[in-house]
C-alpha cells in the first residue's frame, strides 16, 4: 500500500563557501518532490554574518549555541503549514540547535543527516594539520581548543565546542533523530555514548547513504579514456600533494585535476619547478563540464586524508561507469570494492598510489567500469535512496 505523502520542512545552514552539502540537500528536495511531497524550506546562509554590526558579530557565540529568529521563525513555519516531519542538515552557526526545540514545542518529530562528524569533532573532519585526529572523541572537546581545529581560529572553534557541549548537557540531542550516512559513520557516532551519560538514542539513528542522479550519456561517448581525473578542491584534505606526487613518478600517465581551493598555487609552482608536464589544472568546473571530465576518464582518484562521511565523488563517479582508485581509510575504504570498481593504496603515500595506478592500468579496465556502474544500480540509484528515506519518516512519525 502506498505510504501518505508528507509535508516536509527542510532546514539547511549554508557555509559562505557552497559545498557538496548544498548539493545533497537540492537532490533529496528535488527527489522528494518528485515523489508527491510537499518540501518546505527554511535555510540561512553565514554570509549573513558579513552583514551584521559589531555588536551583532559579538552575540554570535550565544545565537549560535541558540538562536531566537531560528526558532520564531521555524515554529511559525511548522504551525502555519502542518508540517509532519522537520528534517535539519546543517545548523551551524545562523539556524542554530533550536531549531530542534521549534520542532519539539510542536510536537513535529524531527531528524538530522550528518553529513559529517561535527558531533564529535569541533572542526566536523577528524582531521588535524596534516593528519586525522580524534582526540576530541578520545579525551574531550577541550583538545579542539588547544589547536583551534574549526578554520585554525580557537574563537571560532570555541563556537563550536560549546554549541556541543552546552548541548550535550541540556540532553538536546537524546531527542533528536540521526541519519549516518554509512554504517562506518554510525559506529563514530556511538563513541558519544561512552561515559555513564547517554548523549544520543542509537535507537534513534538510522542509515541512509547520499545519492546521486545519473546524468544521461551522451549520443557518441568517450572512446579513447586517456587521463585520470582527481575532482575536488584542492587543498591538503584532499590530498591533493599525494596525487600530484604519485604523478611525477608517472610522467607517461595524464591527470587532469577538476577544481580550486587553497594549495592551487602552490601545487602549481610545484609541477613547474619540478618540470612535470602531464598533470592540468582545469580550475572550477561546472556540472555539466565535470560530467564530461568523466565520461572520458581511466578512473577517477580519491586520495582525502580524512574518513570523508560520504564520497559524493565516488558516487558520481560510478553513475558514469568510472572506477576509482582510493585510498584505504574510513569510508572511501567501503566505497570501493578492490580490484572489481576499483583499486586501494595507502592513502598518504604517493609511492604506493604511483604503483597502484600502474596495477590497474594492467587490469581489466572495461569489466571494472561495467562493475562501477552495477555498484551505483545496487546501491545508489534515487529511487531506492527515497524508499529508506519514506521509511525513516513515517517510523519517526509513528514513534513521536
């Protein structure tokens, strides 16, 4: 029998700088809609912060921990349009945690993906200098301090450690329903409840991985896949020095690298004092430009120095038959099934990604593209991503 459709708030914090968030957000409102449910959005941006006044700026400690127009706002919303479910992505700093209580006030069962591991880790990335990190969760949130992980500022980090500890204490996320994006991320979520307290319900937390629509190929595809492609930004967590690295020693081999970020100068003064000659830096690439890079890709390279709480590049990847060669930590390590839609290397050695990128060039490329694609037919089409998701909703609706 089918299920009710349902009226959905949808609340969403953006960074000033859009990410992969914003994208899993627009395709679960699009697949949603598609399906007969009315999404109502509520999003704030923290580029409102650049147009606060001084005295403003200086609240934004305690409005992040609990803001007032978050809650005004969202009960409003939820009262006028009988919302059935409130479901929250991103909540730092402008929406704030009450958004959960405008949903508890109401009475309205409310949800939130994870999309990384900020409730565990002030900076959100288990990742610290040039390593991953997970004192915080070991020792306690007084270790982010120490290095100022959130943006390397310990005032901004100071923000985020309280607005989870203030949290944890009042007992906010207890009653709040979690989405991990893979068993992986769940298992770190746990870790919360390791002490004589209970921070969270793991009766509560559900899985539900991103998904990625399949963009439709073009009439006369890629013949000839003569590069490797990297697609991301490039910066130190991304592992961008590893790729490029691993390239020198690979200088009959073509990558081409999708993206800007922090270290493009840098890498590009690199490749031009080391004279290599077989590494491109396309820049920022829109959608449709990226789709291209893949469909004429040998694989596609995922080298983070971080767990990653969802590759969406991989996915994407898969959608276009493209295998990939990952490193093997965290969830990229479950993403890739190794030697069949892909290949794994220690993932901050650029010698062992150099040697794995000559093994795969010696496989059976067609037959691990073909895999790639079954992979996203299994696991990540929208349809099967919608009926985990009406699922977790009307479970959380009949246990209000």
């Amino acid at each position: 029998m089918e299920k009710q459709k349902l009226r959905i708030l949808q609340v969403h914090n953006a960074y000033q700088i859009p990410g992969g968030e914003d994208v899993v957000v627009a395709n679960e409102k699009k697949l949603l809609e598609m399906y007969g449910n009315e999404v109502i959005t509520y999003s704030r941006n923290n580029t409102e912060i650049n147009e606060m006044n001084a005295v403003q700026k200086l609240l934004i400690p305690f409005s992040a921990v609990y803001s007032f127009k978050t809650y005004r706002e969202v009960k409003k919303i939820i009262q006028e349009n009988h919302i059935d479910v409130v479901h929250v992505h991103n909540t730092l700093m402008m929406v704030s945690p009450s958004v959960f209580y405008a949903a508890f006030d109401c009475k309205v069962p409310v949800v939130q993906t994870l999309h990384n591991f900020r409730m565990l880790c002030p900076a959100g990335s288990y990742f610290r200098g040039d390593r991953i990190c997970e004192e915080c969760s070991e020792k306690g949130l007084q270790c982010s301090l120490k290095y100022g992980c959130y943006r390397n500022s310990k005032a901004q980090t100071f923000v985020s450690a309280a607005i989870l500890k203030i949290h944890r204490m009042l007992g906010t996320y207890r009653k709040v329903n979690f989405i991990c994006l893979t068993e992986f991320n769940k298992e770190k979520l746990s870790k919360l409840n390791k002490g004589a307290k209970k921070i969270i319900d793991m009766d509560k937390v559900y899985i539900k991985p991103n998904f990625t629509f399949q963009e439709t190929a073009p009439e006369e595809p890629h013949t000839e896949l003569d590069y490797f492609l990297f697609v991301g930004r490039v910066e130190a967590l991304k592992g961008i020095d590893v790729v490029v690295k691993a390239f020198e020693k690979l200088p009959d081999q073509r990558l081409i690298v999708a993206g800007d970020g922090p270290m493009m100068d840098e890498m590009k003064t690199y490749i031009r004092e080391h004279h290599i000659q077989n590494i491109e830096f396309a820049g920022y690439l829109n959608k449709t430009q990226v789709q291209e890079k893949y469909r004429g890709a040998r694989a596609v390279i995922m080298a983070s120095q971080c767990y990653e709480a969802f590759a969406m590049t991989i996915a994407e990847a898969y959608s276009n038959a493209v295998p990939v060669i990952a490193g093997n930590v965290g969830n990229l390590a479950k993403m890739v099934e190794d030697n069949k839609t892909g290949i794994k290397f220690v993932y901050d050695s650029p010698d062992d990604l150099a040697d794995k990128i000559r093994t795969y060039n010696q496989m059976d490329i067609g037959q691990m593209k073909q895999n790639a694609k079954a992979f996203y037919e299994k696991r990540l089409r929208p349809e099967d991503n919608y009926r985990i998701l009406e699922d977790i909703y009307h479970k959380i609706i009949g246990n209000k």
